[in-house]
C-alpha cells in the first residue's frame, strides 16, 4: 500500500516543485493551500507525513503542526517544515511546535525526498 503524504503551500509554483520531487516514487500525493484546508486534509486522509509551509493563510504552519500533533487521529504523522524563515528561532520553534524536521527554501529536490524517505 502507498505511503500517503499531504503537501501543503499557498504557492501553486512550491506545491508544483514538490509534487514534481515526489512522483513516480510510489507515492500518493495529496495537496493543501492553505492551513485550515492542510487540517481538513489530514483528518480525511490520515497522511503518513505532511510536509508543510509555514506562512500560510488562514492558518499558519506552525498552528497546523500544533494542532495535527495535539489531534488522536494525527498525533504519530510525520511533519517537514519547509520555509523562507530561515533564523535559528525560526527552526526551534518549528520543532518546539512538534516538527519532525525544518528544511529552508530554496531546496532542492532531492534535499526534500531524502528527508521524506527518512520518515516514510
């Protein structure tokens, strides 16, 4: 059975690089643009990982991860924070909020898989 991975960013041209580093891998990929739709996802899909963005609307990635971490149904998924805040607070409170790893933009593709199969 494939492993199931919900990819969230408000940015169609992000969400597109990441389904791009992700397919054909055996993957079935999910998508997310925005945290209130990235919390709705999870519970219907019940992702093995997420790989959020954090500044996001309607809810940030920070909540997001806060919340699916909190939530019974979600608490052991994976969670990649991926993000253009790249300060040293950025990251502590990225993993303070239950992230399994923080990655910064720009990355590059194979940067993201490796981090995916390590989880998965």
């Amino acid at each position: 059975m494939a492993r199931k991975i919900l990819l969230v960013d408000d940015s169609p041209s992000e969400l597109q690089l990441m389904c791009s580093a992700l397919e054909g891998k055996g993957y079935d990929l999910f998508t997310a643009s925005d945290g209130e739709q990235a919390i709705q996802q999870a519970m219907q899909v019940h992702p093995d990982l997420v790989v959020l963005d954090i500044i996001l609307p309607k809810k940030n990635g920070f909540q997001v991860c806060r919340h699916l971490k909190m939530a019974q149904q979600t608490c052991h998924t994976k969670v990649i924070l991926i993000s253009s805040k790249n300060q040293d607070t950025d990251k502590y409170w990225g993993l303070k909020q239950g992230a399994d790893e923080y990655i910064t933009k720009p990355y590059h593709p194979d940067q993201l898989l490796s981090s995916v199969e390590r989880y998965l």
